[in-house]
C-alpha cells in the first residue's frame, strides 16, 4: 500500500470564484456568438448540444448576449429560437 502524500491527497472543494465564472461567461458567450455567426439562427437546445458546455453557462451566455442587444430570442415549441441582431 502506498502512503498518502500531498501529491496523491485530493484537492479539498474550493468554490469558483466571481472572476473566474464571469470570465468563464464571456468565453461561453463569444462560442455562442460564433455558433450564430457560422450556423445562423439556432434553437437554445441546439447551442448547448453544439458547445457541449454547462447548459447553465450557456444560459448565463445568452442573457449577456441579450443585455447587450447582440441577439434577440423568439419562442418556439418549448424553447426559444436564437439569432443575431
């Protein structure tokens, strides 16, 4: 057996700071906006099949994006349909 150290302990929970998630956002929403740019308009539940990401941040990426007035979101069936302004 071998004797635990520091290198083979694992790294007790720590939670993501603020920065790094808003950082995390802005990266998700700039893969948004080129899946919009190269595929045109997409359902929400395609963009997250396509960036195969944390549906979350993508959701966090879609809300930046429409603050800004980047895109705009029309219901569909049970989603919204996404596209560029």
């Amino acid at each position: 057996m071998v004797p635990a150290t520091a290198a083979t302990k694992a790294a007790p929970a720590v939670a993501t700071p603020a920065k790094d998630v808003k950082s995390q956002v802005g990266v998700t929403a700039g893969q948004v906006w080129q899946a919009l740019v190269n595929g045109g308009p997409q359902t929400v539940a395609e963009l997250k099949k396509k960036l195969n990401g944390s549906g979350e941040l993508v959701n966090f990426a879609l809300g930046w994006l429409a603050r800004e007035d980047k895109i705009e979101m029309a219901p569909e069936k049970r989603t919204f349909r996404v596209k560029l302004v």
